[in-house]
C-alpha cells in the first residue's frame, strides 16, 4: 500500500474563479459565484489518472504535475507519493489507527489535536479505480455528508450578515449569502451581489493537499505505451514487459486475475534502440530469460518474485562469450537455448549473415540440430549437407532441412507446446519437427503477421494477422500446414478480435490477445471470451 498526494484545482465555468478540488466528490460550490460544479467518473479519470499510473513508481517524496485539458473543465494537478500526513505538522498519519476511526469519519492529530478527514472510498469510485481503498485529509465541508457539524470545522468562519443598499431604490437589505440574486422587500426589484460584496462573504477557498491510500496490487495491471513481449506459464501466470514513459520498462507477473503479483521496472537491461525492445522466454521450471538486442547477455529472473537470478554468460568469469545482437532466443523443451543471432561475420562473397546457434543455460555450445535423425537415411543428411556447401548460405525463402546460418535477419523463434519448431519471418512461416526436418514452409494469408507463431500440443499453429481493411483475425494452421483458416475473426467480423496486436497461447490451451495501451483479450480453449481490459472494451464502444 502507498499514499498518493493529490493537490487539484479547476476553474468555475462561469465566472473563471479558481475551485480547489480538495475532496474526491461529484459536486463543488464555485465559492465566487455559487455555481454547482458537476463532476463525473470520466472527469475524476482525467484527475486521478496519471497519479495512479505513475506515482506507484516513485520513490517516497517525489512528484510531478500535469495540466489536463479534458472535455468539461481543465485541471491542474499536482501528485505525488507520500505518506498520508497531517497536513498542520506533516506528521505521519498512523493508518492503523485512523482505519479503526473510520467510523467517526475524522482522526485528529495527536500532537495538535487538530482534526482531519479520513474515509472508506465511496463504491462508485472504488469501482472506477479498484485499488483505491481510503481518503484522508479530504476538505470537510465538501463531504456528502460531513462527520463535523459546522461549528466543530475550524476553517469554516461563521458569517456575518452584511448589508447593501437596494441599487434601485436605496433601502438597506440584510443578506447572508446565501443567493446571489435577492429579492429587494422594498421595490421588489431583483437585485444582483456585487462581486467584491460576494467575496467578502464567500472567501476564495486555497487548494489543500488530500491523500489516497492506494493498493496497486490489487486491481488489473494497466500499461500505457507498447507491449514489447509476453510469455504465459502452465498455470495461466502471464509475464509482460512493457514500455513505460521515461525510455524504460517494466516486467510484470500477472495472476488469473490480470492483477499483478509483481512488477520491477528498475531492472538493469536498458534498451536504446526501437529493434532492442525487451522479449522472453520461459525455462521449463518457468523461470524467465529476458533478451534484447541491444545488450550482450541475458537476464535469468526469478519467476517468483521477479528477482534477477543471474546474468547469462556470466561475463567477468566468461568474457569470450559476449554476443551481440541476440534476435531470437527460445527457451527449448530440453532446457537449452535456441538463439538466433548477428555473429558479425561476412560470407566469403562478402555478405553478413546470421546464425542459429544453441547452448545450454550456461551458454555453453551444444550441436544446433541433435546428430539422431529420425526415419530418414544416413545419405539423406550426407547430400543435404553436401547442398548447403555447395550453394552457400540461404535465404529464408530458400531454408532446406536443418538451416544454421541464414541471409535474412529479422527471424522470430518459437517452440510450439508439442516442441516443434515454428520460424517466422514477415508473413512467411516455417516448421521444423524435433530434428530439424522441415514440415513446411508457407506464407501466412495475410497483409502481415503480428506478434510470433504460437503452437498447441496437437501441431495447430496459430498466427495473429492483420488483414485488408484494419481487421485482426486469429489464423489456425493445421499441424501439415495443408490449410489455413480463420480460427477467431474480427469484431468488425463478427469475431472476437479488436485491435489486439499480438498472441499468446498456455499450455492449457487458453488464448491471450494483447496490444498496445493494456489491451487484454482471453479466450477459453473452446473460443469463450472469459476476460476484457477496459482498455479492450472501449475498443468496442468507439
Ligand atoms: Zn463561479
Ligand atoms: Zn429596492
């Protein structure tokens, strides 16, 4: 749990006086000209939305600002992470017992004796923003339904009536306040408050600072910018990492749920390229390898906790296996690491080619393609071995059996459930079976692929597409590669499929949309919408 600051104002819609939004409710009194300011869930978004992405990310005492213009009013506002404190001696509210308080609606300060609000979040809001679980500090006379009484609230000065002279016949009127326009009992001509009279008995309220008592954990994981990669475990854990704001990332393990169990985004694998963006894999005690291509090892994390385990090579003992540019990596059914790399070498006509290379988990050299064959003849292997001498390094369009350097570079890697091997690259897709024999090579029908290939425990294949007029459908291809259908169509379609950018596939058979902005899709082995992120649903409404 961490405390949020929130300081916010707006100004009246009409008179442009400043309203300091010191509580979170639907209804402000502009105090200059008694107008009734509504404020809706969507309003509170825009004023809470930014303190609730970033603030969780600070470190204690650190802030920020922002001026959001939105569609009924623009705010100020300044949030950041703090403690919920006093706001009279900045001492530390004990939650605890102000939560025992709560009650009573008001915990005063031990020291000053001074009280100050404290509250549960009303439902409404709880709802709109899960996770946050009480208000402190809020202004009392803003509350729906105050814990003081006005003379208990020390702010509240009591007004004195005040008089002013009728502007059409002169007779002294007493007035409260209480209406702008009153009635003269003299002419009975309306007469209208003067704007310095109307300060005098509504003071210009200054903003003060109230606290939210926010749990990240428990609400659904949202992400703002790219999804770089996900991978998902046998128990439907998903691990995601995502772009965030400042150039970095962070990795996350959501439960079935989608809220987070962890979340690091101060790990040391900086990026700083677009084509270094972050990917995963899953060892087969699922822990996670992280690579990119912009770093020369990878990362060993912890699946638990989201700890680093260890860098892989270790490179001060190991210095000699530095690799740059890692493409691809495959955690393999048998533990080791397939890799598809820039090993920075020239053919001998001079070209750069790339390498599909495999270690153990210490990144040390194993044999690419295992020596057993399966049916096929000793002289198979021979002649086959003879033609990639003879013909030199391929492209992907011409791959033979058991391919080990390739011309084109941009080859995504992944292991389907039942272990066969699925490459891909733009919209064409190769499968090779355990020992490296090709099972086909097809183009996907598409305009492009989105994401990579997943595959299930039977040999069907699955590729996110992007089609012909902005749809995304989901295509399954049989396990001989012979047929090619939509499997999940479009909501455009009639299908299930919104703007979802790539997919992933669980052991068990459930099917993950993921996209940009915290787009979550979940589909059930037998094609059920189980699950949909906000972010998805609206998707649907515009
Ligand atoms: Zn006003
Ligand atoms: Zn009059």
């Amino acid at each position: 749990m961490i405390g949020i600051l929130i300081e916010a104002k707006t100004k009246c819609p009409s008179c442009s006086s400043i309203i300091p939004i010191n509580a979170l409710v639907s209804k402000i009194t502009c105090s200059a000209c008694g107008k009734i300011c509504n404020f809706n869930l969507d309003d509170w978004e825009s004023i809470l939305g930014n303190a609730l992405e970033e603030v969780p990310y600070m470190e204690e005492l650190e802030g920020s600002s922002s001026t959001i213009f939105s569609g009924n009013y623009n705010y100020e506002i300044v949030y950041g992470r703090q403690h919920p404190s006093f706001r009279d001696d900045k001492q530390k509210i004990d939650i605890d017992q102000a939560v025992k308080q709560i009650y009573q609606g008001w915990i005063a300060n031990p020291l000053t004796g001074k009280k100050f609000s404290v509250r549960a979040v009303p439902q409404k809001y709880q709802l709109k923003f899960p996770g946050i679980k009480y208000l402190f500090c809020e202004q009392f006379e803003l509350l729906p339904t105050s814990p003081l009484t006005e003379d208990q609230i020390e702010t509240k000065s009591k007004i004195e009536p005040v008089y002013f002279n009728c502007p059409k016949c002169g007779g002294g009127l007493e007035i409260d306040g209480s209406q702008r326009l009153v009635n003269c009992r003299f002419c009975h001509a309306s007469a209208y408050i003067p704007d310095d009279l109307w300060l005098i008995l509504h003071p210009v309220k200054t903003v003060s600072r109230w606290y939210i008592w926010f749990d990240q954990y428990d609400r659904v994981f949202r992400w703002e910018q790219d999804l770089w990669d996900g991978v998902v475990d046998s128990q439907n854990n998903l691990y995601l990492v995502c772009e965030s704001s400042n150039g970095n990332f962070k990795l996350v393990c959501l439960n079935q749920e989608y809220k987070p169990t962890w979340i690091k985004n101060k790990l040391d694998f900086k990026t700083h390229t677009t084509r270094g963006d972050i990917k995963l894999s899953l060892t087969t005690d699922e822990n996670l390898i992280l690579h990119s291509y912009d770093q020369d090892h990878l990362l060993l994390i912890d699946r638990n906790d989201g700890s680093v385990i260890c860098s892989i090579p270790d490179l001060e003992q190991h210095p000699e296996l530095k690799f740059k540019y890692w493409e691809s990596v495959a955690c393999d059914i048998d533990d080791s690491l397939l890799v598809y790399l820039n090993p920075e070498k020239k053919d001998a006509e001079g070209y750069s080619y790339y390498e599909l290379l495999r270690f153990d988990l210490d990144l040390n050299p194993l044999p690419t393609w295992p020596d057993q064959k399966s049916e096929k003849p000793k002289w198979y292997s021979w002649i086959t071995d003879l033609f990639k001498r003879t013909c030199g390094i391929p492209y992907f369009s011409g791959v033979k059996n058991r391919f080990e350097k390739l011309k084109d570079f941009e080859i995504k890697i992944n292991i389907g459930s039942d272990g066969n091997y699925y490459f891909s690259y733009y919209n064409y897709l190769l499968k090779y079976n355990r020992y490296g024999e090709k099972i086909y090579y097809m183009e996907i029908p598409c305009n492009y692929l989105r994401g990579k290939v997943v595959g299930d425990s039977n040999g069907y294949a699955y590729a996110l597409t992007g089609q012909s007029d902005d749809r995304n459908t989901l295509i399954r291809i049989s396990p001989d590669g012979q047929q090619a259908e939509t499997y999940v169509d479009s909501i455009k379609g009639g299908g299930l499929i919104g703007k979802e950018e790539f997919v992933l596939l669980s052991p068990s058979g459930y099917i993950f949309l993921l996209g940009y902005g915290g787009r979550i899709r979940v589909l059930s082995p037998d094609k059920k919408l189980i699950f949909i992120s906000e972010r998805s649903k609206k998707d649907e409404q515009s």
